[in-house]
C-alpha cells in the first residue's frame, strides 16, 4: 500500500507539472502527412475541475468603452509592447465613409481619446497592429485606392503621434485580404486572375519596406499568418486546401523559401503559428479527417527544421476549429480551440513542453452553451490567458481562463463581460511581462448600437 501512495503521489506531480502521457508515435508515419501522429491522450471532461489552480493576485477590472456609435464598428485589433503600452484599432462606418480608429493606453487602464488616423473613404477595413523597434507601433489595413483596394500602413513615433499613412500595395483588379501582423511584420493574401498569392512588408526603423511576394505566385495561400520578435525574425504559416506551407522570415523582409509541413488529400485551413525568442515555432491547424475536424500540431527548431504533425485534438469529440497559439521564452507553447461535443461547444486547450511533447486537451469553458472564438497570449514566462465568446442565456459575452506555469493549473473560467442586453464578439487579449494584461472586444446592443470594450487584467 505504501508503493502504491508513493506513485500515486509521484503521477501527481508529474500531472501537475503538466508532462504528457502518450503513446510513441510509429517509425512509419510520414512527417506531414494525412497520417502524422496523434498525441495518444484522452481528452478532459468538459466541466470538470482537474487542475485547476488559485490565484488571488490579480483579476479582471470592470469593462469600460472605448468607443460607441450608432454607426457599424469593425472587429477590433490589439497588440501589446514589452513595456506594458496597448495598442487597439478598428475600423467605423460614418455616413461620408469609413475611418480608422484607434486607441492607446499606457497601463491597460486609462485609454487616450481614440482618434480617426484616416479621412473618411470608400472603404477602409481588417486593421492589424504590432510593435516594431524602439516601441513604434505599427498597422496595416485595406482601404480603396487610386487602383482599386490597396494594403496600406502607418506608425507612430514611439509616443503619440501617428505619421502619414503609406500606400504599400496596389494592383488593379486583384483584391488583398486576412490581414495579419507580427511584431512589425505584415502578411495579406492577394487573389484575382491566376490564384492567391501571399505577400508580406516589413516596418524597418522608421520607414516600411517594399512589399514582396512569399514564395511562388499563384500558390492558392488562404489565411496566412505570421510571428515575429521586434526585430523581424520569425515565421509565416498558410494553407493551399490540401497542405499546410510555412516559411521563415529573417529581418523583416528577407525570406526562406516556403516549405510544406502538412500534406495529403484531406482538407486542411485556420493556420496559425507563434515562434519563441530563440527562432523556435509552433505551427496549428484544422484538418478534416477521419470523418470530422481535428486540430493538428508540428514543432520547428532552428536545428532540426519542421517535425512530423501531431493531432492534438482527440477522440470522443469532433468538430474542432479555431486553433490559436502562443509561446513563452523558453520554448513552451499552449493551444486553445473550440470543439463539439454533439451538444454544445467547449473552449480546450493542451500545452506543448520541449522534450516531453503535448498534454491531453483539457476543457477551459464551464458554461454548457455554446463557447466560440478564442484568442490567446502568453507572455515569456509562461503565463497565458485565454478569451472566447460564450454564450450564456439569451446573450453572448466575454469569459476568460488562465494558465499559471507555478504550481501548473488552469485557474477557473469566470466572466469578464456580461450584459443581458447587448451581445459580444471576437474578442480579443494580450498580456505583458508582468503577467497583467487588457481584453478588448465588440459589443452590440439595442436598437443598432455597437461599440468597442476594454478590461483590464491586474
């Protein structure tokens, strides 16, 4: 009896420190293939309370508005710097046109009078926002141009003040579009005659880059993402319908050539990708297979190159979609997605550890409605807040969960947001290096009122 208190006791901690348990993968399996490998765990109950952790430290401060109107407000965007500033934009639909606005806070508290940084035009839409060098901030967005829709940038001066917006890309008859920005480095797909390209510019100093195509044209690239440190190093990931492309990225602009980590005949799109300090990254996906949708995972190390894909999504669920990813500084990565039960949906979430390999997915959400859209940060010492729409009653609001890497656990989900009259959407979350951050979202209520929201985590 006292062998068996002494490895139960054992199997404890290992579980606390979040190892995983799972079957090895066969030397057979093709790396990036239909197949790969699966992580080789059960999955948690939805609505239990397995690991989960205290924490009395820090909580989540009452929303405020950022912004309110009776006019249309596109989804907000939010960065954050390592110095704690925050960066949030969106785009407003005015009766002579759409602006840009945006909105900055300096403690995740107290935000500046969000400003229009654009004239009213045609149409101005999808903004993105990171940080470059010196704490510049940085955007980019679509807006009609001269040609037709045009990507088109601006940055601050590490302050408050925001420079002249800069065209960056125009081509007549081709549409850009999903958007997306890490650190101060900006991808787009392009489409129109010929296929879908990806394209990417870099924010460099003080000026921006020529925009420069990623890998071959006409590549079909669907919802490219990207990762970056401050200075420009880090990764790209896009689908192709069939197969997962990536490529590295040194200083902003100069590309590796695209390598596929995901191939096959199965459908696979939703690739996201986060990179660590030292040019590790991690790569997730949906992939239809066996019958439904699961999520995929594969690991790159600057030594050895992309790894062999992993499911990380696992048995008695199905229908797994909007994968996000975050990493900390010392290679660590944590997951989030949401999945159907046959009943409702769920927000999961599995953690990556160098060297032991991927946890069993384990349910965060706790509400037995509908839990959509998940965002992710995680700062670089391992701490990680997940934010997702959840419906609950007749409303749709904000619930959030963390991960603390001491002791390991999962704190309780618990709301950020509720309002039985109006109704949130995409949220969205960034954390600092204190462990404090700010969730951002849309909300829209009565009689065709929307607005943009912050909280603050501290």
């Amino acid at each position: 009896m006292k062998s068996l208190n002494k490895f139960c006791l054992l199997l404890s901690i290992l579980l606390a420190l979040g190892l995983s348990f799972g079957a090895c993968s066969g030397d057979d399996a093709d790396p990036g293939t239909d197949g790969g490998t699966d992580a080789g765990l059960e999955d948690g109950a939805a609505g239990t309370d397995e690991n989960v952790v205290v924490d009395d430290e820090l909580s989540w401060l009452a929303p405020t508005y950022l912004d309110t109107t009776e006019e249309t407000v596109g989804s907000v965007a939010l960065a954050v710097h390592a110095g704690g500033e925050y960066e949030a934009a969106w785009n407003e639909s005015q009766a002579d046109g759409d602006e840009l606005i945006m909105g900055r806070s300096y403690d995740g508290t107290d935000w500046n009078n969000p400003v229009a940084i654009t004239l009213p035009v045609f149409s101005c839409d999808e903004p993105v926002v990171g940080f470059g060098s010196g704490g510049r901030a940085v955007l980019l967005y679509v807006q009609a141009g001269v040609g037709g829709m045009s990507v088109f940038g601006n940055s601050s001066d590490g302050q408050d003040a925001w420079g002249e917006v800069v065209e960056l890309q125009s081509e007549p008859n081709r549409i850009p579009g999903a958007l997306d920005m890490g650190g101060p480095v900006g991808v787009w797909n392009l489409g129109g005659t010929g296929g879908v390209d990806v394209w990417s510019v870099a924010h460099a100093g003080a000026n921006w880059t020529t925009a420069v195509l990623v890998g071959a044209s006409s590549m079909d690239g669907d919802h490219p993402r990207v990762a970056a440190n401050n200075g420009g190093d880090g990764m790209a990931v896009w689908s192709t319908g069939t197969e997962i492309w990536a490529a590295k990225v040194n200083n902003g602009d100069q590309w590796d050539t695209p390598v596929a980590i995901q191939t096959g005949s199965v459908e696979v799109m939703d690739a996201e990708v986060a990179v660590d300090t030292d040019g590790n990254a991690v790569a997730v996906w949906r992939w239809a297979g066996s019958g439904s949708y699961y999520i995929k995972a594969a690991t790159y190390t600057p030594e050895g190159g992309w790894g062999e894909s992993e499911r990380i999504s696992t048995g008695g669920r199905a229908a797994g979609s909007e994968p996000v990813v975050a990493m900390d500084a010392s290679g660590r990565a944590m997951v989030a997605w949401d999945e159907n039960d046959g009943g409702s949906r769920w927000i999961f979430a599995s953690r990556f550890i160098p060297g032991s390999g991927w946890s069993s997915p384990y349910s965060i959400s706790r509400e037995a409605k509908d839990a959509n859209d998940p965002a992710i940060s995680m700062n670089s010492n391992g701490k990680v807040v997940v934010v997702w729409e959840q419906e609950v009653g007749d409303t749709v609001d904000v619930w959030s969960a963390r991960y603390l890497p001491e002791p390991g656990g999962w704190m309780p989900a618990e709301p950020i947001y509720t309002d039985d009259g109006w109704d949130a959407h995409t949220p969205k979350v960034a954390l600092d290096e204190a462990g404090q951050g700010v969730a951002v979202w849309n909300v829209n209520g009565p009689e065709t009122t929307f607005g943009v929201m912050a909280a603050a985590l501290q």
